[in-house]
C-alpha cells in the first residue's frame, strides 16, 4: 500500500515535471528596425523615421511575433534573457540581460517589442541579434532545468 502511495504521489508528479519541455511562448518573425532615440534613452534631438538606416551605436526596436500558449514565469530571480550581436566579421558579443516574463495572453498572437542600443564600434554589413529567454513552468525547471527559447535569429544590415 506505501508503495503505491509513492509512486502515485511521488513519482507520477516527478515523471510529469521531467516531461514537461513545451515552450510558454513561440517567436516568429522577428525584424529590427531604427527607432527614436528617446525609446533608448538617448536624447541627441535627431528624429528617426522608421526605415531609417541603421548604424553603429544607434537605437534600435527588436520585435517579434508571440504565440502564447501558457504563463510561466522567468526561470531566475534575475535577468533570464540573455543577448548576443554577432558583427559582419563574424564576432560575437553579449549586449546585455534583460528581465521578461512570458506574455500573459494565452492562445493569443502578440507582438513583442523591445529597444536596445547597438555598440560601437560595430562593422559595416550584416549583423545577427540573438537571445536566449529562459522560464521555469515547474518546480523541477525552477531548481535544475528551465525551459529556454532560443529562435529565431534576427538578421539586419548596419551601415556607416
């Protein structure tokens, strides 16, 4: 009778909490666009259009398209999204963490926005953003194993 107690009380959850690997939210179509530099907290005065070119140490929008599709938490206290450049001479550089929730819309399309300024120096030609957003929708995920979404990466073109 203990037994049975254990393994429906004590490994079912387990086995369910090791299985659960699905994603809270899915991005899609991610773009990069030049933004006002207020949104960055740059305040030079100049007034960018949104097809304006992108250059080195400018503001930039990141945006993607969500499918949620459950609420979980970051898998951290702190920041759980990290960010990477990688330069058109194919070096790599973190640009920041940044803290972010799952979108709270389940079953729902959203568009996800957020701003960062580019570094500088950064070469001319394409350039690559990536992030990694880590949740945790479980206790195991909390402690060992947090859910991480990885995609997609997002190509763009800097200019001089």
């Amino acid at each position: 009778m203990a037994a049975a107690f254990a393994s429906v009380f004590i490994v079912v959850p387990f086995v369910w909490f090791i299985m659960d690997r699905d994603p809270p939210y899915v991005r899609s179509n991610g773009e990069i666009t030049a933004a006002e530099p207020g949104n960055c907290g740059l305040f030079d005065g100049v007034s960018r259009h949104v097809n304006a070119p992108i250059r080195a140490g400018s503001c930039v929008e990141v945006k993607w398209s969500i499918k949620t599709y459950r609420n979980c938490p970051a898998a951290s206290n702190s920041d759980n999204v990290v960010r990477h450049l990688k330069d058109s001479l194919a070096i790599t550089k973190p640009i920041g963490t940044i803290r972010r929730d799952a979108p709270e819309t389940e079953s729902k399309s959203s568009i996800v926005k957020q701003y960062l300024v580019l570094p500088m120096p950064l070469p001319v030609g394409t350039a690559t953003y990536t992030s990694s957003a880590c949740f945790a929708c479980n206790p195991l995920q909390r402690l060992f194993w947090p859910i991480c979404i990885d995609e997609p990466e997002i190509n763009f073109e800097v200019v001089e």
